[in-house]
C-alpha cells in the first residue's frame, strides 16, 4: 500500500510541475535570422541558414525558398529550448549564391495571422 502512495505523490508533483510550465510558457512570436554558413567568395560550399528563435509552442513551419519555392536538400535542426521556456531551431540547405535568384526563409507559426518572409541579404 505505501508503494501505491508514494507512486500517487510522485504523479500528483508531476502534473503539478507540468502545469507551472504552462503558466510560465506563453505564446511568442518567433525571431527570424537569415544569413549563410561562410562569407560570400569562400571557397567552401556554401549552405543558407535560417535561425528561429524565442518561440512558443513549440509547433513550427521553416521553408527555405529560392525563387519562393522550397530549396532542395533542406536539414532541419533539432528543436531545442531554452530556460525562458521557448523554443529554437535551424533549417538549412546547400546552396550556390547567384544574384538572379530571391533567397528567403518562411515561418508559420500561431502567434502570427500571417507566415513570415524574411529574404537573404548578401550585403549583410
């Protein structure tokens, strides 16, 4: 009988913990960065990156775009959070600069009534 309570305690702190996490955590908009991996006129292959972050909760959609379609060979990062209670992650894809062509980078996420489209600026 004591085994059945100490496991009832254990639960009831649990959910308890669990239920001060969603008091802390509330819905933010995320960050975004676009930029790329080397400087321009590196002789490494390049990748395009795009950083979101300070995000909740946790459900997000990262497109990298080249022309505003999806970029070949995408690599999503892991979720990964952070003490403040929201989230980040990194998406990228290989790619070859060239100035004919719109890089960018679209989150959706539900603290936004509309995705978010950040373009790639070389200068920077």
């Amino acid at each position: 009988m004591a085994r059945a309570e100490s496991f009832k305690t254990v639960l009831i702190l649990l959910v308890a913990l669990v239920g001060l996490a969603c008091v802390e955590a509330t819905t933010r908009s995320p960050k975004v960065q676009v930029y790329t991996r080397y400087p321009l006129g590196s002789s490494e292959p390049n990748f395009l990156n795009c950083f979101v972050d300070g995000f909740h909760p946790p459900k997000i959609d990262i497109q990298l775009l080249k022309n505003g379609k999806p970029m070949e060979g995408m690599i999503k990062g892991d979720l990964s959070f952070k003490d403040d209670w929201t989230f980040q992650r990194l998406v990228s894809a290989p790619f070859t600069p060239n100035s004919n062509d719109i890089y960018s980078c679209s989150v959706n996420h539900i603290s936004m009534q509309h995705p978010k489209d950040v373009k790639w600026d070389p200068d920077n």
